[in-house]
C-alpha cells in the first residue's frame, strides 16, 4: 500500500457527496435521544456513609477495674468488605429491613405470589410475599466499599424519593444495630450465666443462714455428740496445718518474684474471670469444707478422705490450665508474651495461696471442733459452728459470684460505648432531590457520537465498495494514459432526479423507525 498523504480536499469531496448518510443518522440520533429523555422514568438514590473506627483505648484506673478488657485494633474495611456485604443482602438484615421500615409489597407482587403458592402448595403464602420482597428489595441496595478509607457506603435506589432515604437510613440503622448486638452477644452471656449462679447462691446463703437462726432459737439444752476422731487424726491435720504454712510461705516467696519480673504492669495486668474458672474455685471451696467434715467422722487414710484430696488436686489443676488458656484473652498487642506468662502464673499463684489459705482455716477450725470435744463443749456448739461455717462458705460463694456480675455489668458499658465509637453513621442519608438516571447532557452527548459514528460507517462501507473513479488521478493511474478533459454530469430527465430526490429522505426515514425503535425496547 502506498503511503501516500492525507488528500483532506478528497475527504471533503466524500463528505459533501454523502452528507446525507452523516446529516440523517445524526438526525435519527437526535430524535431518539429526545424521546428517550421525555419516557425516561427517574430514579432516585440515596446513601449513607457509615464509619468503622478503631477501638479505643482503657485506661489504667479502668483496666485495673475491667479484668481483661484491652484495646485491640480492627482490621481495615477493605479486608471484611466480603462479610459486610454478606450482612447486608442476608435475609436477616433485609427482613428487619422491611418490618422496620413498613414497606408493604406491591400489587404485582401479590400476584406473582399468588401464582406461586399454586405452583408449591407446601409453601405459605406469607413465606411466598416476604421472600419475594426480599428478592426485589436486594436489588435496590447499593453497597460501596473504597479500597483505602475506613468507611464505606449502603443505599437504596427508587423511583419515589422519599423511599429511597427511608430504605438507605432504615439499612444503616440496621446493620449498626445488628453489630452492637454482635459485639455485645459474649459479655451479656456471661452476665446472664452469672446471674443465675448469683440467685442459686444467694438462695442457699439465705437457707443456710435461716438454718442458723433456727438452730440459735431452739437451742434449749445441750447434747453430746460422739465423734469419732482420733489422737492421729489430730497429730496429722496439725501436721497438715503446718506444711500449709510452709507452702505459703513458698507461694509468697514464688508471687514477689513474678511481681518483681513484672515490675509496675503487676497491678495493671487485669486477667479475664471465665465462668468455668469462677466454677471450679467455687468447687474447690466447697470440696475443702467437706473435707473438714470427712476429717471429722473418718480417719486421715480412709477412701473418702483419699478421694476427696484427689478431687481437689484434680480440680487445682482444671483451674490452672483455665486460666492458661482462656485468661489472657484481649491482652495480645498490649502487652508481651513473656508479660503475659508471668501475669498467668501470678494469677494461678494467688488462687494457690487463696485455696491454702481456705484449708488452713478450714483445719483450724476442725482443731477447734476437736479441742471443743475434748473439753466438754456442748453438741450445740459444735453444731453451731457447723452452721456457721456452712454460712461462711455460702457466703464466699456468693461473693465471688457478685464480683464477676458487677464486673461483667461494667464491662458491658464500656464495650457498649466502644461499639458505639466503633460503629456510628458519618453521613446521614438524605432525600434525593435529582434522579441519577436522567443525565441530560450525557444523553444527547452519546446519541450524537452514536448519530457519528453510523453515519460515518455506512461513507466508511459504501466508499469501499464503490468500484467508480472519483478522480482523474485515479483514471490515469489505472488506465496508464493522461486525460486530456472531463466532461460534466449530463441530466437526461426528471426521472432519475426524482428517485433519487426521494431516495435519501426514504433511507432517513428508515432509519430514524430503527432507532427509536431500538431505544423504545431497550427501554422495555
């Protein structure tokens, strides 16, 4: 191919010879894009921004109140755009959606749904209408998510605009909703577990000490009561009592140097009280103070008193390998591990030193029981001091259990004020004013360049499969000759003028039912 020049007088010459095949589908173009502009039905959107921020963070007084509550930070958005979006077309989501908002389904709906609780009969009716308006609501959400930021966008689309704010505000409102309950689910578990210990407990106190008050007012004479304990029984449990006193001394020496490693972090590291650790302590309590009544009635090497011992060691070791491995939860990224190993040991080293501390007192007092004996106190006595001490036990269950609602009471504040930070409305939605599908100008714009582009595709095709010479270069150079003169286009008639007066108007016409035919069922 020859590479030749532009010749722009040839290219003028074309467009002058087949403007009508430029001016007519520019024409059409023109015509259909009014048409469309005049049926267009608007559509309004509207949208709200919702941020996710960081967690903040506790400070030290309130940490040293909150056990286990530590400051985490949250994946970006981008990251979890994959569940939010999730979320927010779930049927769960949509359903509230719905019932919150008020919206009532559509006539045609209803009959859509009436055909289809024909064609499954197993199906209700009412089952049939919410799925279905889940269905069409799913495709009015708008859910944009930015790749960099830390928020991201929910919306609706509708032809009414005062629906589309309802829907958009009504989602936001939602989906902040449904995280707050989310974030919140664990901690209001726990209390509510907690609460029931605390009533069963606060229950048992309240027997035991109406026992008590009983026993105190029917105390008219006193009786004797044989027990059966032994000068070995008394020389082991006063045994007993004094490597109790050595391994304390153990366990303190143990807890100021985990104390010293750790430095000024030992009274800020808060660990978290599970339910199952708060279980076994109170357990163990319990199982000491059988133990003291065992003591009592059998001798040291019996099987109950073996056992017993057995249960609590075993027990011991379940509530140290609790606090292993679910204590230190929300302390990762605040702390160090190895400050963390040595929080978990001095906390087991302190419920050590608590449970030794309980079977000490608990020997002490059957020391007491037996010195009673021996010096002829009454049966009644003895009895009281068994009421007494069942009291006490209660009485430190119960406590124990009324710590950890208090704490899991102010713990759910705090986490309630952090998701609320985390989870807030940045923009609220508002009530469209102009449609997004009614861009005028983008119209027009389009519908020209199309007009354009036709045109100059049909001069494009005819000009390539049009054999004619157009010019006298093209003439010489084909037939190898000089042209010495050109004679001009003869008229012979009126009648191939008229055809072809009427030809091109007829093309035009054509073409513009093409068009607005095309755009009538595209709008379809």
């Amino acid at each position: 191919m020859d590479n030749a020049p532009i010749d722009l007088r040839a290219i003028f010459q074309i467009i002058k010879r087949r403007r009508w095949l430029i001016i007519i589908p520019v024409v059409a173009s023109a015509i259909a894009a009014y048409i469309r502009i005049s049926t267009i039905v608007p559509v309004y959107q509207s949208t709200a921004s919702i941020l996710l921020g960081r967690n903040t963070y506790i400070t030290a007084s309130m940490s040293r109140v909150l056990p286990g509550i530590e400051s985490q930070n949250r994946q970006r958005i981008w990251n979890r755009r994959q569940t939010i979006t999730k979320q927010i077309y779930s049927k769960t989501t949509l359903g509230k959606l719905i019932d919150r908002a008020g919206l009532e389904p559509s006539q045609g709906l209803l009959e859509k749904a009436k055909r289809l609780s024909k064609e499954y009969p197993n199906m209700q009716h009412d089952d049939i209408v919410r799925l279905l308006q889940i269905q069409s609501l799913s495709k009015k959400i708008v859910v944009n998510i930015p790749r960099r930021g830390e928020y991201f966008e929910v919306g609706a689309k509708s032809t009414d605009p005062h629906k589309a704010y309802l829907i958009a505000k009504t989602l936001a409102e939602v989906f902040i909703e449904e995280n707050l309950l989310q974030e919140l689910s664990g901690v209001q578990k726990t209390l509510v577990f907690s609460n029931e210990q605390l009533k069963l407990y606060r229950k048992k106190l309240e027997q035991a000490e109406k026992r008590l008050r009983d026993y105190q007012r029917s105390m008219t004479k006193e009786t004797a009561v044989e027990l059966p304990i032994t000068t070995e029984n008394l020389t082991q449990v006063k045994s007993l009592i004094s490597s109790i006193s050595v391994d304390l001394t153990d366990k303190y020496d143990q807890l100021n140097y985990i104390e010293k490693q750790l430095g000024g972090l030992a009274s800020q590291i808060r660990l978290l009280k599970t339910n199952k650790a708060t279980m076994l302590k109170a357990q163990l309590i319990e199982k000491i103070s059988q133990l003291a009544e065992l003591m009592i009635n059998f001798s040291w090497n019996s099987k109950e008193v073996l056992r017993l011992n057995k249960d609590i060691a075993q027990l011991k070791d379940k509530l140290a390998a609790e606090i292993k491995e679910n204590s230190a939860q929300g302390l990762d990224g605040r702390y160090t591990p190895k400050q963390i190993d040595l929080a978990v040991q001095r906390e087991i080293v302190l419920n050590e030193i608590d449970l030794l501390k309980q079977q000490k007192t608990t020997l002490k007092r059957l020391v007491a029981i037996y010195n009673s004996k021996q010096n002829k106190i009454p049966a009644h006595e003895i009895n009281l001091q068994k009421l007494q001490a069942e009291v006490q036990k209660n009485r430190e269950i119960y406590q124990t259990f009324l710590d950890q609602v208090q704490s899991m009471k102010i713990r759910e504040a705090m986490q309630r004020t952090e998701a609320q930070i985390l989870y807030r409305i940045l923009d609220p939605a508002q009530i469209p004013v102009m449609p997004v599908n009614t861009n005028v100008q983008k119209i027009i714009i389009l519908a020209l360049m199309a007009g354009l582009g036709i045109g100059g595709g049909l001069v494009y095709v005819l000009e390539l499969i049009d054999n004619s010479f157009t010019s006298v270069d093209e003439i010489e150079k084909y037939l190898g000759v000089m042209v010495i003169g050109t004679v001009p286009l003869i008229n012979l008639g009126e009648q191939n003028t008229n055809r072809r007066k009427w030809a091109f108007p007829l093309v035009a016409i054509s073409l513009a039912v093409i068009i607005v035919l095309g755009f009538v069922l595209l709008r379809k």
